[in-house]
C-alpha cells in the first residue's frame, strides 16, 4: 500500500512539474484549504443573507426609477435582473413583479438607505474580512473600524455602481439586438451573435467587478497582472453560474425544501457559490508565479565578526605582551615554585 501511494505521489509531483498550469491550480487549492476560505464563505453568505433584503430595497427603488425609462418588452429587463440575482423577478409566490418595482415609493429609498448603514455593510465587511485572509494580509495593515467602514461603503458604491452598469448594459444589447443587426445589414437569424456579444460584455464587467474588489477591500501586495488573472477566472466561472442559473430553479422548485422556504433556498445556495468563487479568484491571484516571487525573500546573509587570528599570528606578536608559550612556561615555573614553598612548610612543622 505505502508503494503505491509513493507511486501515485511521485506522478503527482512530475505531472505539476512539467505541466504549470495544474501546479497552480493546485496551489490553489491548497492555499484555499490553509486559510479555511470554506468556513470564510460560509461567514459571507451568513452576512450576505441578512444584509440582502436592506440591499434589495434601495436597489429595487433604483431599478423602478431605471425601469420607468425602458420602453423594451418586459421579458427582457426580467431576465436581466434575474441574470444577477436568479429568480428574484416575476409573478410567483415569494417574487417581485416588474409592476411592484415601478411602483416603489421614495420612502423605499429612505429605508434601503438606513437600512445598508446598519446591517446592510455587513455582507461587505465579512468579505473584506475574508478576501484580508485570502491575501494573507498582515494584521498591522489591517484598517481599524472607522477606515475599514469607510474602505466598505466606498466599496459598496463602485461595486454597485458598475454591477448596476453591467445589467444596463446587457439589458440594451438583448433590447436592441434586432435592430443592431437590422442596422449592420445582417439577418436576425444571427441573433447567437449578439449573445455571444452580451457574454463578452458580461465578463468583461465581471473581471472589472471582481479586480475592484480585490484592489478596494483588500489592497493586497500582489502584482496587477496577479489580480487581473484572478479576476478573469474569477468572472469567468461568475458568468457559467449566472447561466446556470436557470437549471438551479429548475431543479429546486419540484423540491420540498424549496415549497416550504421558496426564493430564500436560492438565494443562500447562490451567494454560497458567489463567495466560493470569489475566494477561489483570491487564492488563484495569490499563488501566481509572479505574486510567489514577489513575496519571496533572499534569506539574509551572516553577520561577520572581527577575524580570529591564527595561532601563528599570535606567537609572533611583539608588541611587549607575553606569547602563548611564554605564558604556559611561566605558568609552569609558578606552580612548581608553590610546591615547593608548600613541601618545605610541611617539613619544618614536622
């Protein structure tokens, strides 16, 4: 047994050695297993789930506001919110309707506003916390509360300040993509275009929102290449879970945990992914070659002292002190002469 586990690890060993990519990627998990990111992203989707709903309320005010303006069919702006946040738009039970979110007050805002200065930076704050351990950040670096709260809602303003672009984004490729076609003279059978178009611009907006985070919550000391290739994963793997987002709620409506707990059941399993795939962008930005040799540090030389000298040196030394011999010698002849006076004392107390 003990030879072929050495077999299994010596392949191991020259797989990651001839091929860097897998190195990295288990690098990767590796470090993602040395700072407990799974527990971390547990804590996140803890917060996350409790400052969702203060969050949601400033941020359905916004899209009724945004909404008024959109004159495209209602499908689309659904299946752009949706594309963010599954399932949170339509007329099922637990859901929003596009009609209710046209319709919000301006006291929604009021709320959603003091409701994110309480408990709605939670989410932001344990995942500042979590990405500070994913970057491995020195707790002297670490900002104190006042800083830290500030460094959070400055973050909670560009993050969602792009995430809101994105969706304006996306949901105006999907409004007007007959007519951009119909413009450039192209057939609206080439419709796979412009989603193939709206996917480039989807991760495109993702790798920007996830540099943001690294750069604005953590200020790692990696090199901006490192971040870049951590946030490029990072919105890749973001983008195949907003498309597979439809084959989650296909498969959670027929269950009976979903029946008793409805939309809550997925967005807990959605943010829980979310906070996965943002530690696992952390750890792959953290173990790149480049991030690796800028943390490496040249082990410091030995402190040199004064040169012994040799023992020749030392004997012929003239400098009025007695040599090494000497000193023996008249060692020697001193004790030999306390003896005698010792010897001599005896005899005549005898």
């Amino acid at each position: 047994m003990p030879a072929i586990t050495d077999r299994i690890t010596a392949k191991v060993a020259d797989v990651r050695r001839r091929r860097p990519a897998v190195d990295h990627a288990v690098l990767m998990q590796e470090h993602y297993g040395s700072v407990k990111a799974a527990q971390q992203a547990g804590a996140v989707t803890y917060f996350a789930f409790l400052s969702f709903f203060p969050l949601l309320a400033l941020a359905v005010f916004v899209l009724g506001r945004l909404s008024s303006l959109y004159d495209g069919p209602d499908p689309d702006l659904a299946n752009t919110i949706n594309s963010v946040v599954p399932g949170i738009v339509g007329n099922g039970e637990g859901q929003i309707s596009l009609e209710d979110i046209r319709t919000f007050s301006g006291w929604t805002a009021v709320v959603g506003v003091l409701g994110v200065l309480y408990s709605g930076l939670g989410w932001i704050s344990a995942l500042r916390d979590a990405l500070l351990v994913a970057f491995e950040t020195p707790d002297k670096e670490q900002p104190g509360f006042v800083a830290g709260k500030l460094r959070d809602l400055i973050a909670l303003v560009v993050l969602g300040s792009v995430l809101l672009v994105a969706v304006a984004v996306t949901g105006f490729v999907s409004r007007f993509s007959g007519d951009v076609l119909s413009w450039i003279g192209l057939s609206t059978e080439l419709g796979w275009l412009v989603w193939a178009l709206s996917i480039a611009l989807g991760l495109g907006a993702n790798a920007v929102l996830f540099f943001l985070m690294f750069r604005l919550l953590a200020e790692p000391h990696v090199p901006r290449g490192s971040l870049w290739s951590g946030a490029l994963l990072g919105g890749v793997v973001f983008e195949l879970l907003k498309q597979l987002s439809g084959v989650l709620l296909a498969t959670t409506k027929g269950n009976p945990a979903f029946q008793a707990f409805g939309i809550a059941l997925v967005l807990v399993v959605w943010m829980n992914y979310t906070s996965r795939v943002i530690l696992y962008a952390a750890a792959w930005a953290y173990t790149t070659p480049e991030a690796r040799e800028a943390r490496w540090v040249a082990p410091p030389e030995p402190v040199q002292g004064p040169r012994m000298p040799s023992l020749d040196e030392v004997e012929n030394e003239d400098d009025g002190r007695p040599t090494g011999r000497a000193a023996f010698a008249a060692g020697a002849v001193a004790g030999a002469a306390a003896a005698a006076v010792v010897h001599k004392v005896r005899e005549n107390d005898s």
